[in-house]
C-alpha cells in the first residue's frame, strides 16, 4: 500500500492533466466553454484530492480550514460580482494567484535557511524567479484592478526618468538575485528583492492606459500560470509544473492574438502609454469637434431596423457598462420577428478584458451562430443595411484605416462605415480610451442616438414591437 500511494498520485495527476488539456481545448469554442471549463474543474479536484492524500502533507487541518474560507469567499464573490465587473475579478484572481506562487517560495526560503546549511542552487534559482514572476503579477494585477475599478486614473501615469528608474530597479534584481546564489542565507537581502518585484509590478501597469487592458489582463494571466509552475519547481509538483506551464503558453498565446488585434507589438502595449492622447490625436478631435452630427430619435431608429433586411449589431463597452445585453437580446429577438437577418460583430479587443463580449451576450443566450468575429463580418458590412454600434468607439474609427497620426492607426476594425446607414448608440460625443475623436460619428450615413445603451435600447425594443 505504501508503495502504491505514490503511484497513484502521480497517475491521478496525468489524468488532472490531460483533463486540463482538453479543457483548454473545449474553451476554444464559445458552444462547448462550458463543457471545457467543467473538466479542467473536475481536473483541478482531482489534483487538489492527490495532493491531500501525498505524506509530505503535514497538516491536514489547516489546509481544510484554508480550502473552506476560500471557498466560501470565492462562491459569495462569484454570485454577487457583476458581469460588468468580471475583468475586475479576473484581474484580481491573477494578483491573488501571483501572490500565492510568490508566498510558496518566502515559505520554501524560510524552511531550508532554518533546516539545511547552505540552500541548493536550483532551489534557489526556482525560488528567485518565483518571487520575481508572483510580485510583479501580484501588484500589477491590483494596479489594473484599480485602474479597471475606477480607484485611480485609467489613463496612463507616466513621470521623469520612469524607464531609467524601471531600468536601475531591474539590475538591483539581478545584482541581489546574484548575491544570494553565493549567500543564500542572507534574509536582508531576500526581502530586498521581494520588495523590488512588488515595486516594479506597480511601475510596469501604471503606464499603461485603459485601452490595452485587454492585452494586461491577458498577460497577467499568463504571467500567473508561469509563477505557479515556477513555485511548482520550488517544491517539486509535478502537477502545479503542468498547470502553470499551460496557464502560461495559454496566456501568451492571448496575448498575442490581442496585440495583434491591435495591430501593435507587446512592447510598445507596455512601453508606449496608449491612451494618452498625443498632440496629433487631440488636434484631429479638435477639427473635428467642428462638424455636425446627424441625430435621431428611438422612433426614427426603430424604422430603420424593422424594414432592414439585415443588421449587424455591435457591442462595446457602452453595452457592459449599462448591462443592456438582455434588452440587446430582446431586440434582436423583435428584428427577427419581422424578418430581418441579425448578427453580431465581436472585435477581439471590445470591452475590458479578452472575450468581454461574448460572455456577456452568452449570459443573454445569444445564439453562437449569430456571433462573428472581425475577420468573418468586414466583408459583409457592404451588404448590411444597419450597423447597430451600442457602446462601442476606437474599435469602429475609420481613422484607423488612414491617419498615420492617430494613436490607433494600423488597428484593424470593424467596418461599420461601409454598412449601408450606421446607428450609434452613445451618451454623448466623447473620446475612446485611445483619446481620439471618432470620425464614424460625422459620416454622412452615420445616425447618433444619444442615451445610456439601456435606455434607448428598451425604448427601441418597445417602437419595434409597434412594426
């Protein structure tokens, strides 16, 4: 039996593995997310259970204690959060996971100074580059909860000499970290580099501006996956190996397909302030800021929709603040009534964090047939007779296409100037996050209907329904 109960573990964790792995593949596919999220679940148990019943697990009460307030703030936190608020969550669950994989490697450097006489080499690299990667997630995590949040700015906040400061930081982590692999023992030192991972995770999210959320969120749920597979070497698991290893290409992986969404490189997301707007940026929105705008009001609206033969609709953050998905969802439900085509135009990069969108039609039960994405709708845009833009604003600017001095220029986007006539659901003229004005608004065949997304939405739902 002794010899059996290892065995058994490491074979249990091979299935939490391959749970994970075809969890992550179902997680591809809007119609089978659920189904994935439920096996890598069911995966994750069964690593938890495996590694309760391994004998270097000491104390059992302790770890119950731990698992039952977790659980119990994580369901109450889960029922009550919005699903306006989920980037909040999931960037806050990033820090909590980067936190956790930092504490394993203090505990770990605090056990073998008090039991050994001089700490192993590989222990103590696994342990350095655990608190690195867990400090810089755990308080670049809060920092983008704050800046999501509304706690502070979500603009970016720059200062003199940030990057040489960032820079200077960086080499005092390497020159510790180098000094503690000669002198391991030296807890001065340790808690130094502790804390400078901690300071840079602030100064590497606060110059980064509301827009590229997306892609911090993306990359701080990768770097989170990487600190929990470093803390996974520190005390030797497989399985947290395994896991962290597949939250990390995971993540890179998103945070690719987000930069590239963008059409803009990873460094220049965490190295170029986006979201402050640039003299060019301002001055375009000023000449702008001129012209005229044609409005309409919900009755006008609801004309143009009921005797379209096809809409397009496209959500944006306007939508998620105003939690208008189930009145979006009505109102499609009335077009169709009528006859009329509806679909849904989901940009990569819309709302706050990756998939922001679909997750709020899918609480709606939007059909996933009815949802493309960008490359799949552009193309039809010249046969739509409505756009329908509800919230949306940078990821619809046709300057994008042309001003080479438009902080978003080279971004692809979805192509709603090319529909037939577009309505534009908005509460005034304001800019994007990326700070410029938007020169969809100003087309000729572009329509505003001022009001918050929910509002005018229901008051379109109810004309509709008089068709």
């Amino acid at each position: 039996m002794s010899d059996f109960l290892p065995t058994g573990i490491q074979l249990t964790y091979l299935v939490a593995a391959s749970l994970f792995i075809l969890g992550l593949k179902k997680l591809g596919s809007p119609a089978t997310a659920r189904q994935g999220n439920l096996w890598a679940s069911v995966g994750m148990l069964l690593a938890v259970v495996a590694t309760l019943l391994d004998r270097q697990v000491l104390n059992y009460e302790m770890i119950l204690i731990g698992l039952a307030i977790g659980s119990i703030i994580g369901a109450i936190a889960a029922q009550r959060v919005q699903m306006t608020e989920m980037p909040q969550m999931v960037g806050l669950l990033n820090g909590l996971g980067g936190a956790a994989s930092a504490l394993v490697a203090v505990a770990e450097f605090w056990r073998l100074r008090g039991t050994v006489q001089t700490i192993p080499l590989d222990a103590n690299v696994s342990m350095l580059l655990d608190v690195f990667i867990g400090g810089v997630t755990f308080t670049g995590s809060l920092v983008a909860f704050a800046k999501l949040q509304g706690i502070i700015s979500g603009s970016p906040i720059t200062f003199p000499l940030q990057q040489p400061i960032n820079a200077l930081l960086l080499v005092g982590y390497v020159v510790g970290s180098a000094y503690l692999l000669v002198t391991p023992e030296n807890l001065p030192v340790f808690l130094g580099v502790v804390a400078v991972s901690l300071l840079l995770g602030v100064l590497f999210v606060i110059p980064i501006g509301g827009g590229d959320m997306p892609v911090v969120i993306s990359l701080l749920n990768s770097l989170s996956g990487i600190a929990a597979s470093a803390a996974g070497f520190v005390v030797m698991n497989n399985m947290l190996i395994i896991a962290g290893a597949l939250v990390g290409a995971s993540g890179l992986i998103l945070t690719q397909i987000m930069c590239k969404a963008m059409n803009r490189s990873l460094v220049s997301v965490l190295f170029g302030a986006f979201g402050k707007a640039g003299a060019a940026g301002g001055s375009a929105a000023a000449a702008q800021g001129d012209q005229a705008v044609r409005s309409i009001d919900a009755e006008e609206g609801a004309m143009m929709l009921g005797y379209a033969r096809s809409v397009v609709i496209v959500p944006g953050y306007g939508m998620a603040v105003a939690q208008a998905q189930h009145s979006v969802r009505e109102l499609a439900d009335q077009l169709e009534r009528l006859g009329v085509d509806v679909k849904y135009a989901i940009h990569p990069v819309a709302g706050r964090m990756p998939g922001h969108m679909n997750v709020l039609l899918a609480e709606a039960n939007v059909p996933y047939e009815q949802l493309s994405d960008m490359d799949d709708i552009n193309p039809q845009f010249e046969q739509t007779d409505v756009a329908l833009v509800i919230g949306a604003n940078d990821v619809v600017n046709p300057s994008a296409r042309h001003n080479s001095s438009s902080p978003i220029y080279g971004m692809p986007i979805l192509e709603v100037d090319k529909a037939k006539h577009t309505i534009v659901i908005k509460r005034g003229m304001s800019a994007g996050f990326a700070g410029v004005d938007n020169e969809l608004f100003y087309k000729d065949k572009t329509m505003m209907l001022f009001g918050s997304a929910k509002d005018m939405v229901a008051k379109l739902v109810s004309e509709v329904k008089q068709l």
